[in-house]
C-alpha cells in the first residue's frame, strides 16, 4: 500500500520489543459485593503482541467481554494494571482515559453502531470531528480504499450490507491511527461470506500495516485467522494456541465446558 501505511507500521516496528502493544497484569475484576458478587476475571496476566492478532475465546460468562473492556479502559480492574503501550490506564484521570480511547484504541462492537443519519464518510470521521481533529482527505480515501468502502463513501448504513457495515466500522476504528484494534464478536452478526471477509480484512491489516488487532469470537472458523487464540474459562487463563487450525479450537473448547 502507500506510503501513510508504510509510515505507520515503521513506527510500530521501532517500537517494537520495547513493550506489548497492550498488556494486563494480575488483572481481577468483582462485580457486586458480598455473597452476591460475581469474579469476572481472576489475575489475569497476559501480554498482546505489537503487529499480531490474537483472539479471545471460552464459554459463554468465562470473562472474554470483560477481558475486552479492561483492555480498552472502558472498565476498571478490582485490582491489578493494564497497560496501553508504556500507560498504565487505571493511573490515568477519566478525562485523561477518555482521550486515550478515543485516539490510542479502535473498537468495533457486534453489531456494527454506526449513525444511520451520517454517510459512510461522516460515520468514518465522527470521532476525530467531535475531538475537533481534521482528517487528512488522502488518509480517509485510503482507508476507505483499503476496506473496500471507497466506492460508497456517500451512502449511508441502511443503503449497505451488514458485511459493508462492519467493514465502514472497521475504518472509524482504524481512522485515528489507534495502537491496537479490539472488536468484539464482530462476526456474530454477519453471513458466512461476509464473515470471511472481515476477517480477511484483520489479517491483512495486521499483515501489512503491523496494526494489532485483539478480537473476542465463539467461532473457531473465526479464531482460525487469528496468529494465537488465548482461552478463558471461570474468569482465568486456560490455554493458548498459536497458529491455530479451527479443529484444534474446537477441540480445546469442548474440553473447557458449555459453549
Ligand atoms: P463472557 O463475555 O465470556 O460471556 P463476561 O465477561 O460477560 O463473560 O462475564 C463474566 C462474568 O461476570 C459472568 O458471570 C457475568 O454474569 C458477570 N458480569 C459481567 N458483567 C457484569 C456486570 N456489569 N454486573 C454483574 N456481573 C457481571
């Protein structure tokens, strides 16, 4: 791709081995109090590689979403850190995480949440426009471009399919430049052609522009794009596979209980 791209993976690449890209370390989280509370996450530790793609899997209450929503500092551990790059999130004021999640984190939810009043072109740059950042024109065609949204820059979501919505949700999580991309069942929503497609376009992100991507899935097809697959079962680490095969996925997930 052109050199913007280039530009930003060299300075991933420079960074790199200095850190993880994202990292939880003895993460917990309770939710409630007394004999009605809930552990969530149960010391946590787990490093993200910079430029990889992991996804996030275990059965249904094991602690994926909130393993995701500790990462993105949209919920604040019990105990324990969580690192964006060098920051340490739960040291960061709200006003101060509020910033860091809108410019340093791209998050793409399930069921794609773009404006349906704004074209394709005004959701992609909603977010830098209400933190009053101009968006290079040339930037914006290029990830428009890149998602293969280019062509329908001015329609808006209901004029779409849901894989062309997840894939213009994609470029808003993509258009500040952010230090890692977290997605959350991003698939669960789509057909089974629309699906490959999406994750075809997170590996190529990864591939070639060195963006690392953390993405939450049930679906060992969808786990099977990921460079490592981290399992979760009753809030605590239960596994990890690299280069996994969706077999061995589902494998490994019918020993860790319901799903
Ligand atoms: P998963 O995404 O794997 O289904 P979650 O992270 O959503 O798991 O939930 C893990 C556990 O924490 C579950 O038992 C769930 O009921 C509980 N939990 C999650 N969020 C809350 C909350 N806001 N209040 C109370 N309990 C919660």
């Amino acid at each position: 791709m052109t050199s913007v791209w280039r530009r930003s993976a060299t300075a991933k690449e420079q960074s790199q081995g200095t850190a993880a890209a994202m990292r939880l370390a003895s993460v917990s989280k309770t939710y409630g109090e007394g004999t009605g509370a809930v552990t969530a996450l149960d010391d946590v530790s787990f490093d993200v590689p910079r430029g990889s793609f992991t996804a996030v899997m275990g059965p249904s209450g094991s602690g994926k979403s909130t393993f995701l929503h500790c990462l993105a500092g949209l919920d604040r551990p019990s105990s324990g850190h969580v690192y964006l790059g060098d920051t340490e999130l739960g040291g960061l004021k709200e006003s101060a995480l509020t910033a860091v999640r809108r410019e340093r984190i791209g998050y793409v939810f399930q069921a794609y949440n773009l404006m349906s009043a704004l074209t394709v072109k005004q959701n992609v740059t909603l977010v830098p426009r209400l933190s009053n950042t101009a968006v290079d024109e040339s930037w914006l065609r290029e990830i428009l471009e890149r998602v293969g949204m280019l062509q329908y820059a001015d329609r808006r979501p209901n004029q779409l399919s849901g894989g062309q919505q997840q894939r213009v949700a994609i470029a808003r999580a993509l258009v500040t430049r952010p230090d890692a991309v977290l997605a959350d069942e991003p698939t669960g929503a789509l057909d089974t052609r629309s699906s490959q497609e999406v994750l075809r376009l997170f590996r190529q992100i990864v591939d070639e522009t060195g963006q690392t991507v953390v993405m939450v899935t049930h679906d060992p097809v969808a786990a099977s794009f990921a460079d490592s697959v981290v399992f979760l079962a009753d809030g605590r680490l239960a596994g990890q596979l690299q280069r996994p095969t969706p077999d061995q996925v589902a494998d490994r997930m019918t020993h860790l209980g319901n799903w």
